[in-house]
C-alpha cells in the first residue's frame, strides 16, 4: 500500500500510516497486556478458610480443609452450588485440572453453598467424578469473608497464601491452566 504524502493525502493515508497506525496498535497491545498482568496479580492475602469436609453419605465428619494447611502450593478454591447452571459447566474443568496439576502440588476445592445442605452433594460428586474436597459453607460465613457475589467463583491462592486469580462465572480451561502454571 502506498501512503501518500503532502496536500493530496485523505484522513485515511494519515489514520495508516506508520505515524499513527503503530502507536495506536502498541498501545492496544500494552492495555490487553496490563489487563492480563493485574488479573493474576497479586490481589492481597486471602481471607481465611476452614470449613468441614462433606463425607459420601452428605454429612459434616471431623475432617476439615484449612487453607492455612495448603500453604506452599497453589489452591483454587471454587465456590459453588449443585442447581447453579455455570457450577455444572466448570466442574468438570476443575476435575480436569485437578488430576492434571496434583501431583505439582495444585490443591482444588469445593465450597458449597446449597441451602438444602450438604446431603445434596455426593450424587453431584459420583456424576462428575470429583475426587478433591467438597466443603460446606454452613452458615455462609465463608461466602461473606470471600466477597462471593455470584456462582460459580473461582480463585487461585498462591503457596503464599495470596490471592492472585478471582473470576466469577464461567471461565477457560486454559485461562486457569495458564494461572496455574505461572504459580507452580
């Protein structure tokens, strides 16, 4: 394409030109850039979690998932309920990840908020075959302290106890993926 320069050049030969096209482009290039940076950004320390275990018979035993516990490898803490549409959608990604990032140290769990309690629970585990924690947010405490607006809610903790990824709603695969492999 040839630009014409001097008294004949239209609005158009400018806006393409080297002079303005490239600048524009970095600095489009620089905000999706920045935008990507702050969303897995460290986001301050993570509100504390300790909530009981839901067993295979849909009852509150003496386990728990502590956070503090996790400290030294990533944590996705996933809040969620079984009649919520998007939770349905994202628990089988969280599975997926979950068997792929184990053994790298990636701990993954489940904070439910059913109000029909926790006897809802283990039908929804055996259908999508979730094997990390399933936990129960009794009183909706934990909800609170997390500042959940919205199911499902995913964040990523670090092994520092940070969090460094929030998204409510549903999300990719390889967007958490890629979070997950920057903490690691």
């Amino acid at each position: 394409m040839t630009v014409r320069d001097g008294p004949d050049e239209t609005l158009l030969d400018k806006l393409l030109s080297e002079r303005v096209l490239y600048p524009v482009l970095g600095l489009c290039l620089a905000a999706v850039m920045a935008f990507v940076i702050l969303r897995r950004s460290n986001q301050g320390p993570a509100p504390a979690l300790d909530l009981a275990v839901i067993d295979d018979r849909g009852e509150l035993g003496a386990a728990r998932v502590r956070l503090q516990d996790l400290r030294g490898h990533p944590v996705i803490i996933d809040f969620w309920a079984t009649w919520c549409g998007p939770c349905r959608v994202m628990t089988p990604v969280l599975a997926r990840l979950h068997q792929r990032y184990k053994r790298r140290g990636l701990s993954v769990v489940g904070v439910n908020v059913d109000e029909a309690g926790p006897s809802v629970v283990p039908p929804f585990r055996a259908q999508y075959g979730i094997e990390y924690p399933l936990v129960y947010d009794a009183r909706g405490e934990a909800s609170q302290r997390w500042g959940i607006e919205g199911l499902p809610t995913m964040i990523i903790v670090d092994g520092e106890g940070n969090v460094r990824y929030r998204h409510a709603g549903t999300t990719s695969e390889a967007d958490l993926a890629s979070t997950i492999e920057s903490l690691l």
